[in-house]
C-alpha cells in the first residue's frame, strides 16, 4: 500500500508554432488538456505499476477538480480521502513550440489549501507500507505526513522536486531521498551533484541520471551505478514520475532497493519511449517486460 501526499494539477497545454513575446498573441496549432501534478503523475504510476495506491491531496470546487479526481480513479487509485476546497483547482499553463521549447506557469490553487493533515488523513499514512511525497504542496504538509508516517512505521519517500530548502524536522523523517540531478545541486549547493553531501541529510539517496540510470547509496551500505535499460526514447515527460512511483511500489513489496531501483529503471525507460506525460506511464505488465531483458 502507497500513500502519496502531493499535488494534483490540470495540464493546460497550447502547441504553437512559436513561443509568443510579451504582450504578443500568436495564433496556435493545437491544445491538449491532460491530469498532472506530481502527486497524482506519481500515483498514478504507482497504480499502473502494479500498487495498491491511496492519494492524499487537494482539488478545487470546478470542473478541473472533478476530472482530477476522475482520471485519478480510472486509474484505480484510491481517491477516498481527495479533499475538495472551495476554489480553483492547481492549474499548469502550459505553452510548446514546434521545437519542443515550453514556457510554464504553475498556478498551485487547492494546492496550497492541503495544510493541516486530518486524523483520518494520518491514519491513512500510518496504515501504508510506504508513504511518497514530493515538493508542490506546503512543506509544512509535507513534514506533518512524513512525521505521521515515521509514528506509524511507514517508509517514507521525499521526491525533493521541485528543489526547495529541506528544513531539518523534515529530513529528520525522510528513509530515502529522490533526486534528479539539478535537484541535487540546488540541495547541496555544489557544481555538480554531491551524494555525500545528501548522505549527511538522509540514510539513503536515489539519484536519477536520466538515460545513464540511477545512482543508489545508503549511509555506510552501498553506493552503486544502477545502469538504464536502452530504449528510443521519444519523451522523457514523466520519466522521473514513473521511476518513482514504481520505486515506491517495488520497494513496498519488500524487494531491497538496488532490484527496486532497476525495476523502476524500466518504468522510467518504458515511459520515455512514449509520447506524453501521465498518459505515458507504464501498465506492470510494460515494466516487467522489460526488466525481463
Ligand atoms: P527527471 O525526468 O526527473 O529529470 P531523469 O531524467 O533522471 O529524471 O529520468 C528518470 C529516470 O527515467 C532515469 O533514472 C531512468 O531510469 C529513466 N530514463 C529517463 N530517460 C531515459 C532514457 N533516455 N532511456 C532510458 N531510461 C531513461
């Protein structure tokens, strides 16, 4: 059972054949409306994957919130306990160009509103195997799930993304850190990433290297080069939601972490052979296939 405690934002995304200037208004070729937001991309990944997945988070009171919900519950993740709060739901806007540069503004809505964990809430956690959590909502919240997690006996996962600081109460409850690379500069400060450093934070650190794979090192245990699986690559969009959501899951399961890291090496590179972001996220059956080669 994986809790995530996260966001939950409505992609709004407008393809162009270029990134307007200022105050310019450009006629587009398309738009697309997708479900985002990492805690519900990671959910969503931990569901496909093959885990039993309840989300904790905030929608609003619109549209946008009941098909959050919806597309997160055909996913078969557990929205039980989703609040809704009076108002707009998290909403991305999102401009690509025919080269593929984007321009984005996050308007976190309902977001900001998960404050204040609920008993029920903390129940929720305290039941889970594993608890999942990333930086779109209050750290205050994140800190609150991490600590009811760790009261309960829960593992906890901190997907450090977006890099912001981590204040010591929250580290103090973090089993194991995720981190992409230019995450892990902006956390220790270093021109390139430092796992000692992030090893002085956290017992144990996943380090995402993209096409390259994952770097997993635990305080005095190992520190080993988990290498990717090759696949054409067509969109690495989620890639890093997919790795950790199946991390989670795998991890769950009571597998040790560097089989857990290859196999969510294979829910990374399955999604990055595919076009999108959460509809690309790999079924079970996809990352078993190729975690078998
Ligand atoms: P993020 O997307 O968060 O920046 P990464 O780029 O490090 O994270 O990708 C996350 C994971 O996805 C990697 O650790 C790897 O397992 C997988 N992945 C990403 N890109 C590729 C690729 N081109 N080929 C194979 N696997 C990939």
């Amino acid at each position: 059972r994986i809790v995530v405690a996260g966001s939950a934002n409505m992609d709004l995304v407008g393809l162009t054949p270029r990134l307007p200037q200022p105050g310019e208004t450009v006629l587009g070729d398309d738009f697309v409306m997708m479900a985002g937001g990492k805690g519900a991309n990671q959910a969503t990944a931990a569901a496909r994957a093959g885990g039993v997945a309840v989300f904790l988070g905030a929608i609003g009171s619109d549209a946008f919130g009941v098909t959050l919900s919806s597309r997160l519950a055909a996913a078969g993740v557990d929205t039980t306990h989703v609040r809704t709060s009076y108002g707009v739901s998290g909403v991305a806007v999102i401009m690509v160009d025919r080269a593929g540069e984007n321009a984005i503004v996050v308007a976190p809505g309902a977001n900001n509103s998960f404050t204040g964990l609920t008993v029920a809430e903390e129940a929720v956690i305290a039941a889970g195997d594993v608890l999942l959590c990333q930086q779109e909502i209050p750290v205050s919240t994140v800190t609150a799930a991490c600590r009811a997690a760790r009261a309960g006996g829960t593992r906890t996962i901190l997907n450090a993304a977006p890099a912001r600081e981590l204040p010591a109460d929250l580290l103090a409850n973090v089993d194991l850190l995720v981190v992409n690379q230019s995450e892990a500069v902006a956390i220790t400060g270093t021109p390139e990433p430092d796992v000692a450093g992030l090893l002085a934070l956290v017992p144990r650190v996943v380090l995402t290297l993209g096409a390259a794979g994952a770097r997993y090192a635990e305080r005095g245990g190992p520190d080993e080069h988990v290498p990717a699986f090759r696949v054409d690559a067509a969109d690495t969009t989620a890639a890093g939601d997919a790795f950790t959501g199946a991390l989670a899951v795998a991890w769950g399961e009571g597998r040790d972490l560097t089989d857990a890291v290859r196999w969510a090496n294979a829910a990374g590179a399955a999604c990055a052979r595919q076009i999108g972001a959460s509809n690309a996220l790999p079924t079970r059956a996809e990352i078993e296939q190729l975690y078998g080669t």
